[in-house]
C-alpha cells in the first residue's frame, strides 16, 4: 500500500520531544520500521515545521540546532523525506492579567511576546487533499493531534472513500483516549505514538558521508 506520511512538526514537539533527549529523529525509519505495517510502502515523509526564532527560545542557540537538524534530515534521506516550512509570526500585543502581580496591584495588563506558527496546519491540509485528487498515495497517515486538520481528512474520507487514513498522535502515554476524537472518527486505523518508538528511531550521531553531527545538548 502505496503511504505518505504527513508530520505536524510543532505539534510532535509539544507533543512529546519537549525536554527529552530524543530530539534527533529519524522519522522515515521511525514510520517505516516502527509505526506502520510491514506491508506497507513509504512513499514520502514530509515534515511541516517553521524556523524558530531567536527571541523566542529561553536558549539563543535553538535555531541553529534546528537547522542542523533540518540538514541532518535532508542529508540522510534526500528522496523520501521532504521538509516544508511555515513561519512564526511575532507580536507583543497587552494581555490582561489573570491574577494581580503583589507586588504591582495597580497593572491590569502586561505587554507581551506573543508567537504563533504560520501556514504548517494549512500547507498539511492542502497536501493532504491535493495529494487524494492526484493519486500520490493509497494510504496517508497524519501525525498530529491537532483537531484543526479534522476538516482535510473529512473531505478525504468523503470524496476518496477507497483511500485508506491514519492517524498517528504525539501524545504522552498509551491511552487511546488521548487521540482526539475529531480526528480519530475520519480515520481507518489511529494509535498514539510511542516513546519507545521514538527512542528506537534516532538519527547517527554523525551523518554518514556528511559532516553534520547530533548537537552536543540533545546528547
């Protein structure tokens, strides 16, 4: 069965990659040897992510840990891993306070930073239905949590009902529950993604025939 799979990059690092030590993953042998059947032929994974910005990491060189990580990707997997970028849109609008700070009683709103992601939901969902009316795959598998593509995968579903979907979810435990239901009632098949998985899945410290290496702080 002729699969893609689609990675909602933000969501699986919220998800679960967030504090771990497991950042530096192979997600086409952590699909292709891991999650799904063996029957099953990888077509493509793509990856849809957005370069994060300085001001927005507690530690300033969380860029270029991802550019590295990025490259690394590509390097490792030219023809079956495609990565595409979004981007993070930044403003510092006032936000009112949900509790007086004590020590200033009189503010009532705060200037902050706020980011938000920009067009990786909606590049995900259009590639997931072009990629229905295009017969690029006999099986598409999302992994995301996020209730936002619920209306890609339904178009899908509806219009291509001999197409077969699943739903691969970064969240945290094993519990079925977890996976959204709005999501999970458009597919075939849904399981949570497993840290065991990940673990399993990680990229060379070196990538072979490259001088990329596993950054020393996901070590």
């Amino acid at each position: 069965m002729r699969t893609v799979v689609y990675v909602d990059g933000y969501n699986l690092y919220y998800g679960l990659l967030r504090g771990t030590k497991l950042k530096w993953l192979d997600l086409v042998a952590l699909f292709e040897s891991h999650v799904l059947a063996p029957e099953t032929e990888l077509i493509e994974v793509r990856y849809y992510t957005a370069p994060v910005l300085a001001r927005m990491c507690d530690d300033p060189e969380s860029p270029r840990r991802q550019r590295i990580y990025l490259q690394a990707l590509r390097r490792m997997h030219p023809l079956r891993l495609k990565v595409i970028e979004g981007k993070i849109a930044a403003a510092t609008p006032y936000q009112r306070l949900v509790e007086a700070i004590p020590e200033a009683p009189h503010l009532k709103r705060v200037k902050v930073f706020h980011f938000n992601e920009k067009k990786s939901d909606v590049n995900l969902a259009a590639d997931l239905i072009s990629g229905a009316w295009t017969d690029a795959y006999e099986q598409a598998v999302v992994c995301s949590n996020d209730t936002d593509l619920e209306a890609a995968l339904e178009t899908v579903r509806t219009h291509h009902p001999t197409l077969r979907l699943g739903v691969v979810a970064p969240v945290p435990g094993s519990d079925h529950r977890y996976i959204a239901g709005d999501l999970k009632q458009h597919a075939h098949w849904a399981k949570p993604l497993s840290m065991t998985h990940l673990s399993k899945a990680q990229l060379p410290d070196r990538i072979p025939a490259s001088a990329i290496h596993k950054p020393l702080a996901w070590g």
